[in-house]
C-alpha cells in the first residue's frame, strides 16, 4: 500500500510540474506590421514564426524568453496592429511605434526602448534624379509628399511640410508609398532614416532628399502598445525593458538588424488587416 501511494504521489507531482510548464509556455501574442526593416521585415528563405526578423522581433523574443512564455507574431497591417490591441485579441503590439498624444490616449504605453537611429532620425526619400534637392521646409513647396497612415511620419509632414506648401497623400503600407514614388504619384515619402536606408539598398532608383525633420524628443523612441485594461502586463514589460536597457543589448540589436536587412531574402511584406499577405 505504502508503494501504490508513493507512485500515485510522484505521478501527482509530475503532472503538477506538467501543468506548470505549461502555464509558464502560455503564448504570447504580438501584433506586427513586417514591412518596415530594419524593425521588423520577412527572410522569405525561412517560414512560420521564423520569417519574421529584425530589431522589433528580437525583442519580441527577448520578452518572451524573460516572461516564460512562448511568442506567437501576428502579422497585419500597421493599423490593423492597433486595433487587435484595442479588442484585446493580442497581448500587444511591437512594431516600430513611437509615442504620440492619441496612442498616449488610447493604449497603454510601455516605458521607452531604443532603436538605433530609426525614430531619432526622420527624413524624406525621392527619386534618385532628385537626391539632396530639398533641404529646407520651403522646397518642398508645391510637392505631394506620402506618409504612413496613423505613422509618426504623417504627423511630422503635417506639422512641417503642409504649412511650407507641400502636399500630404497617406498610405496604407510603406510598399504602397514606395511604389507611388518610384512611379510618379507622388515626389517624396517621409521615412523613418534607417527604413529608408532598407528602402534604398533595395530600391537604388531612389535616394534621399536632403532634409531631416526636427523631431521632438518625445518622439525619438519607441514604445509597445498594450489594452488600457492590461496594467499587470505593462509592468511586467517595463521590468524586462529596463532589463534590456540595462544590459546593454540594443545597440547590438540594432546593427544586427541592419545587416539582416541587407541579404537577398530580406523583404518588406505588406499584411492586410486580416493576416493575409498583400500581391
């Protein structure tokens, strides 16, 4: 009887230990826009979870590993990241996000974490036959100058270019811009400086203008976006993010994020809002 009930309390502890396990390998859900390197883009010689690379993504996993948790990306359209967010449908969104009045408003946002110079550094792009033209607010006078939707971008070119006589035309996704550009619908896309290095190294059609935005401080970083309901989560993440800071990790990050951007399977993939990728 003694060794029937040390076998049925070892097994007991076995599957406690199971279900522990299994609790610490609860998934955690990331919504990401993959079209914006080097933040976050697609190796098109990988598949599943492991397309998905760049700086955004390692941090993705960094706070995965440090939560006990397994990460699952879930890839959609920039807006489409906010609002999966907003209907607590993931647990969060890392996609190249900076801090603004509205996101401040709406969402839960994480302490700030450092990106190389990807948000301190916000430029305009254009055809090549136009490299270094604009470097004043005033040439771009009479110009339509494109921007993400709901992007920091969109805010810089309305806080800076319309009032010099420029024009603001908003797109969906960063590829869409890309290819008006390089076919005449519009005459420059605002950027932030390190996607649109990843955007002239595969694009040598186009170059960059000249001209860099003033960017607040505010605005030079980047945060997560979480649920305003999720207060244990926020805190949970800004212990890891201070981790990483501590550390000493994003630089690193950064520049082996750059270097990925530039193989021959580093793409920009644009996402619509249900996961699916756009032709």
């Amino acid at each position: 009887m003694k060794k029937v009930i040390v076998i049925l309390l070892a097994a007991a502890l076995l599957l406690s230990v199971v279900g522990c396990k299994k609790a610490e390998n609860k998934k955690l859900t990331v919504a990401m826009s993959p079209d914006f390197a080097p933040m976050e883009f697609v190796d098109t010689s990988k598949t599943g979870q492991e397309q998905y690379v760049g700086f955004d993504v390692t941090l993705a996993n960094f706070l995965a590993d440090e939560l006990g948790m397994e990460l699952e990306i879930k890839p959609m359209s920039f807006d489409a990241c906010m609002t999966a967010v907003q209907l607590g449908s993931v647990d969060m969104a890392i996609s190249g996000f900076s801090w603004k009045p509205d996101r401040a408003e709406n969402f839960l946002l994480s302490d700030y974490y450092i990106a190389g110079d990807n948000e301190t550094q916000q430029s305009v792009i254009t055809v090549k036959a136009k490299e270094n033209t604009c470097k004043t607010q005033a040439d771009f006078s009479g110009w339509k100058v494109g921007a993400q939707a709901s992007s920091l971008q969109e805010q810089l070119v309305k806080d800076e270019l319309i009032p010099a006589g420029a024009e603001l035309v908003v797109y969906k996704s960063i590829d869409d811009a890309v290819l008006a550009l390089q076919t005449g619908k519009i005459d420059a896309l605002a950027v932030a400086h390190g996607n649109g290095e990843a955007i002239i190294a595969n694009n040598p059609d186009l170059a960059f203008t000249g001209f860099d935005f003033d960017v607040d401080p505010k605005y030079e970083n980047n945060v997560i976006l979480l649920n305003k309901s999720n207060t244990e989560m926020l805190e949970k993440v800004n212990k890891v993010l201070a981790k990483a800071m501590a550390a000493g990790v994003y630089d690193g990050w950064y520049e082996d994020a750059k270097a990925l951007a530039g193989i021959p399977t580093a793409a920009d993939v644009s996402y619509d809002d249900d996961g699916k990728p756009v032709s």
